[in-house]
C-alpha cells in the first residue's frame, strides 16, 4: 500500500479500530481546542494557554509519583490527567496572583510560571528516572506526544473527554463572547467577570491535559492559537468565527492523526500543528476579507483608479504627464493615443473630472462643514454622494460665480 | 567536597551556569521593561528548529554551524512575527505562539524524519541542556586554574558564554541612554533622533544571541527562566533601572549556584545517590526568588500612577 493509499485509508478510519480511535480523538480535541482557543483569542489571552500547558509538567510527574508510592500503575492515564490539571491550575493562579498582586504585566508572569512549573517538571522527572528504572518510560512522550502503542482505553478517555469539552464551549459560549468583547459591560449586566475568565482559561486547561498524550505540552498552545487566528480572517462575527475555528481545530486534528498513522515515523503532535499551520497560510493569503492577495488586489486597484484620475486633471489642464504609470494606464484604457495626446473619450472624461473638482470645490465653499467632505478622497465622483438636485444646485452657483468672474 | 574533584566536576558547570544567567538576565531586564518577556520564550523554541536545520545542510553537529543556525532561526522568527502581524493584523501574542510552535513542529519533524539517530541531537537535549556533563577532565586541582595546559582543555561553552557575557555587557554600555530612553518613552526617544526600531531589533538579535549560546551549555528551560524570573524579581526590588539590573544579575547568580548545588548534593542529603536535573533546578530556585520577591518585594505594588493607567 502506498502512502497515498493508507493515508486514505487511515481518513476513512478503515486503518484498524486504535488509529481510528486516536483520529477521532484528535479531532474532537482540536473542536474542542479551536472553539476554547477563539474566546482567548478575543479576549487576547492567547499565550496564558503557553503557561498552562507548561505547567502540566509537574503534576504529571507527581501524580505518578504518588500513584507508584501506593502501589499503583504509574502510568494510569486518567490519574496522571487529573494530577497535570491541578498542578496546571495552581499555574493559572499563579499568573493571575503575579499580575494583580504586583506591577509585574501578565506577559512576565506567563514567562516566569511557563519556565519555573517546567523546569520544576524536569526535576521530577530526573527523581522518577531514579526511583524504579523503566516504569516512567513513557513519561517523556507528554513533552511531545505519543500516539503510537497508545492503549484503546487511553484513546477513549481522550475522545470522551474532548467530546465533553466541546460541550463546555458550546454551554458557556454567550457568557464567554461577552466578556471577550466588553468585559465592562458584561459586568453590567451581571456577568461575574473574573469567574467568566478563569472558565475560559479552565477549558483551555480541560483541553491542555487531554491533549497531552496526543500533542504533548510544548505544542499543544498551538492548538488553541492558530485555528481562532485562521478562522478571524474570514469573518467578522463571533458566532460563525468560533464555528469556523473549531472545524479547523477538529479538521487539523483529525487529519494530522491519520497521516501520522499513515506513514508511522511521523510524530503525530508536529504533524497537527503543521496542518494547522496549513490552514493558517491559506487564510492569510486567500480569505476575501483581511487576505494578503485581497488586500494587494485591492492596493493595486486603488493606485490605477488614483493614476487615472491625477493623469485625466492634467490632461484637462492642459499639463505635461511625466509619469510612466500614469501613461501606461491611461493608455490602455484608450483615454490618450500613443504620442500621448488625448484621444475623444480622453477629452471627455478629463473634462468629467476637472467638473467634479469643480463641484467638490463649490460644495467647500458653500457647505464647510458638512459631513459629505469627509468622503472627499480626490477619487470619489460626486454623483456618488449627492442627490442630481443638490449638484443642480451647485452647478448653478458655479455659474453665478462665472458670471461674476 | 571543596577539593580537585570539586575544581574537575563541578566548578565548571557552576561558572558557566552562573554565566549564562547573566547573559539572558541583562537582556532580560529590557525585555521585561518593553513588555516582550515572552520573547525570550519564542526565541528559545526556535533554536531546536535551528540546529536541526544546521545539521541538515553541514552534515555535522560542530557548535559553530549549530550556532549559526539558530541565531538564523531566532532572527527568522522573529521577522516571521512581525510579517504576521502586520500581513494579517493578528495581535501579537498569538503571533507570536502561531509562529514559535509551528516552527517548533517543523524542527521535531524534520528531527524524526532525519537521518539524525547517528548523532546527538534530540528534543530532550534542547530543552534541557547538558550542564552536568560540562565537567573539566584535565583539572587536578585550584592551582588547575593557573596551568595555561589544563586551561586549554576547559569545556569550550564556558568561552563561548563568556565571549557572549562580554559582548552583552559591550552593548548594553554602548546604548544603555539610548536602550534606557526608548525602552521607557519611545516617542521621546525617536523625537531626539534614536531609531527606535532599530534599537528594539538590535535587542532582540542579542537576546537571540544570549538564547543560542547558553541553551548549548543549559537548555531552553533556564534560558527561558533567565530572561524573565531575575529581572522581574529585581523589577520588585527597586524603581531605579540601574540598580534593577544590578539585582537581577545577583538573583541569577544565586539561582545558579544554589541550583546546581541542590540538584547535585541535595539528594545525598536525602540519602539518595543520584542527582536531579541541575537545569531544572536553577529555574525552580529562580522562582522561588521570584516568589520571595512577590511577597515581601520593597516595590512588588502598582504606583497608583501607573495602576490609574493600566
């Protein structure tokens, strides 16, 4: 089977019942990471999740220690997920205290719990690797995730737990879109802020611990960032960006997981985050809203209406064009011949502007501060935003003003 | 324990703990000051990607090749970033976390799919240094120190951090009106004719620099701990820029030479016989500083000027 094949295979979870679970796992994670992940990232959170997932370190490490010290399986996954979510949790405490308590900015306090909690971690990590040789093996694979000789029960834990997850973000979303967008106002309304809050980051850390097994700690931030930063390129609603963010989420996850099945030397966690990456790229580039292609597009649209316009006013004035642009466009559009002399539609339309100048000149004379000058750009014709009989008007004082001359 | 196994096994790791403390927490406190602590924390998951991508085209894993290329690897990031923010206006923290995992991912991946195994390099390694193993073999004892022979076999990351200190200190003499202006009024400072922008790049390009040659010797987590825990303690101690960086370089002198002590002779006194990860250790001390420094920290509160502007 080539790997084309088996990845399809692995897509239609016909590649054995555990990578169908592991797939489906991860892409519940990544629902319920990618809708978690946007209210952060409108609430401008988005790296307090970095510490979260960092502080997961020592828990995992003491929860084994002490499911060991009474006699248990170190390893027992839904123990150390318990254990990783309240050492995670005193984290986000941690960051919330450092930056009401003292002048130290959130970003410090983010830098300072990520490094200590981990470094920490590490610590007993080295005391487990000491204290009963190969029964941590296994505990490492939290840095990166490790999908593969993952058991069928840990695999449902983690699609159960991502379904339930989602469910929370689907629960909480009117609370937590308020707070996003106006916290004060969200007060106002009853809202208990602080509480609103601390359940966002809480669902960023339900996902955090679940996803350790899959993604591991130091990618999983990656889960709860990229696809809120895809999906706000293509719209400007909260409803349908959450919506989008988390098929994204879901989509990365659950196609990461089959392709890292599919050819097995693939780490699946940096597989996610690349397919996430993916995403990202296409909407940077090709969404019609804030997209890098849309915008040049409509730069390079601009310029040539500017162009057009500036070379028709000299024309009409009778001025020399120096500009090379400005002849070229003109040129194509059939407004001047190639020695550059106006051809009858360039007469024409170079009278057009020099009249429309006129009339925006008249209506600053007349009406200084009305709200219409402010869509004054040198560009826009004036039929656009008057009324035929208020440039009737206009044109009527110009007259007298020619009269007068 | 004060004897010529101390000098052959553990001065060295010592100083160049000590070493490369310094060198991320003079940076660090600018960074602290600017709001950009987090930085430090891209910068330092970008170095894995760095040397995979240096291993990659050398062939070999020589430090100066490695270096380079993560020097390259922070500098892209950190363009990357701003292209992020700028081409699709996303605000800076998620920039920021969009780019350093995804170039992390890209490292670990072409890490796996590599022909590394040959080699030392993995994930572990990067993230947690090697400072244990920095032992000087030739060093027969204290008067070792005087012997140009027993020198010339001393770990070469110790020259290496202390070459980097040295050109930290250069810099930040050379610009520390200039750094010390735009760091706390940028407008003012480019009004009187300092490139903001360009000193703001230099920053990061001698953090990146300070993040590349300690994490050889350390790691990526006391790298990260380093630039943010020292300075933000000393930021707690004192209103005074000055004075500011003067305590952090004494909480990261402290927190590497008590780290390392504890991981290495702390077990023993537990009565067992191994050592814990002195990398690990030096951040834990260092947030234990930082802890200290949140209670009982002479100016840890808000001035009722700038609590009235946040």
């Amino acid at each position: 089977m080539t790997f084309i094949e088996y990845f399809i295979t692995a897509l239609t979870l016909q590649a054995g019942y555990n990578s169908a679970l592991v797939a489906i796992g991860a892409g519940l994670l990544g629902l319920a990471a990618g809708g978690a992940g946007a209210f952060i990232f409108l609430r401008k959170r988005a790296l307090v999740s970095d510490a979260i997932s960092h502080a997961t370190l020592p828990g995992v490490g003491l929860a084994f220690i002490v499911m060991v010290a009474f006699g248990g399986d170190g390893r027992w996954l839904p123990g150390l997920i318990i254990g990783s979510a309240i050492s995670s949790a005193i984290g986000l405490l941690c960051v919330e205290w450092i930056t009401r308590q003292t002048r130290l900015s959130e970003d410090a306090a983010i830098g300072a719990v990520l490094s200590v909690f981990f470094g920490l971690g590490i610590v007993l990590l080295t005391i487990i690797q000491t204290m009963s040789s190969g029964r941590q093996a296994g505990l490492e694979g939290f840095l990166l995730g490790a999908t593969a000789g993952m058991l069928i029960s840990e695999a449902a834990t983690i699609a159960v737990a991502g379904a339930i997850a989602a469910l929370c973000v689907f629960a909480l979303r009117r609370p937590m879109t308020l707070v996003a967008f106006d916290a004060e106002y969200a007060a106002t309304t009853g809202i208990n802020v602080r509480l609103t809050d601390l359940a966002m980051m809480g669902l960023a850390l339900i996902v955090t611990v679940i996803g350790l097994k899959i993604v591991g700690l130091v990618l999983i931030v990656a889960l709860l960032i990229i696809p809120p930063v895809c999906a706000r390129f293509w719209t400007n609603q909260v409803g349908p960006m959450i919506g989008i963010s988390a098929v994204i989420g879901g989509v990365s996850g659950y196609i990461g997981a089959a392709l890292s099945s599919a050819a097995s030397s693939l780490p699946t966690g940096p597989i996610i985050v690349l397919v996430a990456f993916g995403f990202f790229v296409l909407s940077l580039l090709f969404s019609p809203l804030r997209g890098a292609l849309a915008s040049a597009l409509r730069h390079w649209r601009f310029q040539r209406r500017v162009h057009r316009r500036q070379g028709l006013l000299a024309l009409a004035r009778n001025e020399p064009i120096y500009d090379g642009l400005t002849l070229r466009i003109l040129r194509q559009s059939g407004l001047i011949r190639r020695d550059n002399v106006a051809t009858l539609r360039g007469r024409a339309a170079a009278e057009k502007s020099l009249r429309d100048e006129a009339r925006w000149g008249a209506v600053r004379r007349l009406f200084p501060d009305d709200s219409v000058l402010d869509r004054y750009d040198g560009l826009t014709p004036i039929e656009d935003v008057m009324t035929r009989d208020q440039i009737a008007d206009i044109d009527r004082s110009l007259c007298e003003r020619e009269g007068m001359a | 324990m004060m004897g010529a196994e101390f000098v052959q096994l553990s001065l060295p790791p010592i100083v160049i703990g000590i070493l490369a403390a310094i060198a991320c927490a003079l940076p660090g406190n600018f960074l602290l000051l600017r709001r950009q602590a987090l930085i430090g924390d891209a910068i330092s998951h970008v170095v894995l990607p760095g040397i995979v991508a240096a291993f990659l085209v050398t062939g070999t894993i020589a430090a100066w090749p490695m270096m380079i290329g993560a020097a390259v690897a922070a500098i892209v990031a950190v363009v990357l970033i701003e292209i992020v923010k700028r081409l699709g206006r996303v605000e800076p923290g998620a920039a920021m976390g969009l780019v350093f995992t995804t170039l992390f991912a890209a490292g670990v991946l072409f890490l796996e799919r590599s022909d590394t195994s040959s080699v030392h390099i993995d994930v572990e390694h990067a993230l947690l240094g090697n400072l244990e193993s920095l032992i000087w073999f030739d060093a027969e004892g204290w008067h070792s120190l005087l012997d140009p022979v027993a020198l010339a076999t001393l770990p070469p990351q110790l020259s290496r951090l202390a070459i980097t200190l040295a050109a930290m200190i250069v810099f930040l003499t050379l610009f520390w009106k200039e750094l010390k202006i735009s760091t706390f009024d940028a407008a003012f400072a480019g009004a009187i004719g300092i490139h903001t922008r360009l000193l703001g790049f230099a920053l990061v390009v001698a953090t990146a620099i300070a993040a590349v040659a300690a994490f050889d010797a350390v790691g990526s987590i006391i790298v990260i701990a380093m630039f943010v825990c020292p300075p933000a303690a000393a930021r707690l101690m004192t209103n005074r820029l000055d004075h500011q960086v003067g305590w952090s370089v004494i909480f990261a002198t402290i927190s590497a030479i008590l780290g390392y002590v504890l991981a290495g002779y702390g077990p023993g006194w537990f009565g067992s016989p191994y050592a814990v990860s002195a990398a690990g250790m030096i951040a834990t001390i260092a947030g234990i500083i930082l802890g200290l420094a949140c209670l009982f920290g002479p100016q840890r509160k808000r001035t009722s000027q700038s609590a009235a502007g946040a």
